[in-house]
C-alpha cells in the first residue's frame, strides 16, 4: 500500500490568502522550501500567481515567470520533487525545462488548450482540478465527474500515463458549502475511478466554517488535518497543504495503522 503523497504549498506571490507576501523572494522561498523537506514534504507545489477564488488581480505571463522560474532554477538541485501551480502552459513550459515533474492546473486543461500537450511533451504529471463559474444544471458530483474524467482521457489520449494524471475535487472553487460537503461525503466516487486523487482543503475557508466560528488562516491547520485524515480513509493518495510537519505526522500515522490492518488481514 502506497503512502499519501505531502504536497506543500510555496506561494511566490504578494497576495495570497494565507502567507502573502512571506515568500515572494527566492531566498525567503529557498529557505522555506527547506523546512519543508526537513518536514517530510514530498512534493513542493510553487505558485506564481494567485488562485483565490476572488479577490485578486491577474497578472501577465511575463510577470508569473518572473516569478516562478528563478525558484525553480534555486531548487532544481534538491531532491524533492517540484509542482508548478499554474494554468498557462508557457509558464509550464518554462518550469519543466528547469526540472519541474508537476503541473498543477486549476482549469484542468480548460483554460489553455495547450497545456495537457505540453505536459505529455515532457512525459511529467498532471492535477487537474474541478473548477467552474459556480452555475450548474446538475448535482456537483455528476458535474464533477463527466468534467473530469473527459479533461483525464484527453490527458490519456494525449501520451500521459494513468498514474501521472491526478484529479483534484477542486474544494474552494465554484460550490457552495452544501456542495463540498457532498464532494466531502463521496470522495470514494473519485478514487474509484483509479486515477490518483489530490485533496486541497487547507486553512480554505471550508475549514473555517468546518471549524464553526471565525478563525484567522493560520489557526485553521488542525482542523486542515482532520480533513487530511478523513481524505487518507477515504483513498486519496495525496493532499496539498500548508503546514507540511503537522499533516506529514497525521498521514504517517494513519498510513502506519492501515498497512498494519492490511497486514493483519491478510494473515489471518
């Protein structure tokens, strides 16, 4: 049985949610990437530009490489593996030819028609979120799954093997509380389909109202590890938080207490 994959999140931008502005230069993000690693992090997600569902600016390509792309040369060296949380394929593009493994994409391939080619081009892997404006004329899950499951044969279709395409419930993003709460409850619908299964719930405000009274971001990560638990239960085989030590402790744990059960079985 396969351990939960930590993948910890390294925004290099001014405005995001939770750490804005605390790593947008390359040595706060060097230094941070390597805590992460001391952490137990397994995968360090680098985002260039914000994806907060509201609330932000886009800004140009130019800018977004400007960004990412001296992290990423800064951490090539180290042995952890690199995701680019990134929906523009040149931005892609420019990470994978440096060393990035992983393109974390918000619009599943969507938003730019290229970026599950390119990908494939550099035989690396793909998340490919569920995403949305939030109207919908059928339940969150049917929606979910025909959207996702098209956007992954494309990947198929396109060279990128099974195992490399990752499907991400898109918690956050375009559904409302009732919704992810479903998507919550069903999680199992998604691993059954046997691709490998994301889950980024962390310090979201669906943990703050999880929580049930008002919370800062950064007081949001036990319960952000709660829900790592329930995800590892459920199947999922990786989940995409800020404090790597608090969840990397929660999903040896649990992982630990499933093998043994495995093992336990199977000698019976």
């Amino acid at each position: 049985m396969g351990q939960t994959k930590i993948m910890g999140i390294l925004n290099v931008t001014p405005d995001s949610f939770s750490d804005g502005g605390k790593y947008n230069t390359v040595e706060n993000a060097v230094q941070r990437a390597t805590e992460m690693i001391d952490e137990g992090v397994d995968i360090i997600d680098i985002g260039g530009i914000s994806t907060r569902p509201a609330g932000y600016e886009e800004i140009s390509i130019e800018e977004e490489l400007e960004r990412v792309v001296p992290v990423v040369k800064a951490l090539a060296p180290y042995d952890v593996q690199l995701s680019i949380d990134t929906y523009r394929s040149e931005v892609a593009e420019a990470a994978m030819k440096l060393g990035a493994t992983m393109i974390n994409d918000q619009w599943a391939g969507l938003y730019d028609e290229k970026m599950i080619d390119v990908v494939a081009k550099y035989e690396c892997e793909i998340v490919l979120m569920h995403n949305g404006d939030g109207h919908r004329t059928e339940p969150v899950m049917d929606e979910m799954l025909v959207s996702l499951l098209k956007q992954a044969n494309k990947a198929e279709m396109a060279g990128i093997p099974k195992h490399k395409i990752w499907l991400d419930p898109g918690i956050g993003f375009a559904k409302t509380r009732e919704e992810e709460n479903e998507v919550m409850a069903r999680l199992d619908e998604l691993v059954a389909t046997e691709y490998p299964i994301l889950l980024a719930t962390s310090r979201k405000r669906f943990i703050k109202e999880m929580i049930g009274h008002d919370t800062e971001p950064l007081e949001r990560d036990e319960a952000t590890a709660a829900t790592t638990a329930y995800g590892i239960m459920k199947g999922v085989q990786g989940v995409r938080v800020h404090n790597v030590q608090l969840n990397s402790r929660v999903s040896h744990s649990l992982n630990f207490l499933k093998e043994n059960e495995y093992a336990r079985h199977n000698l019976s």
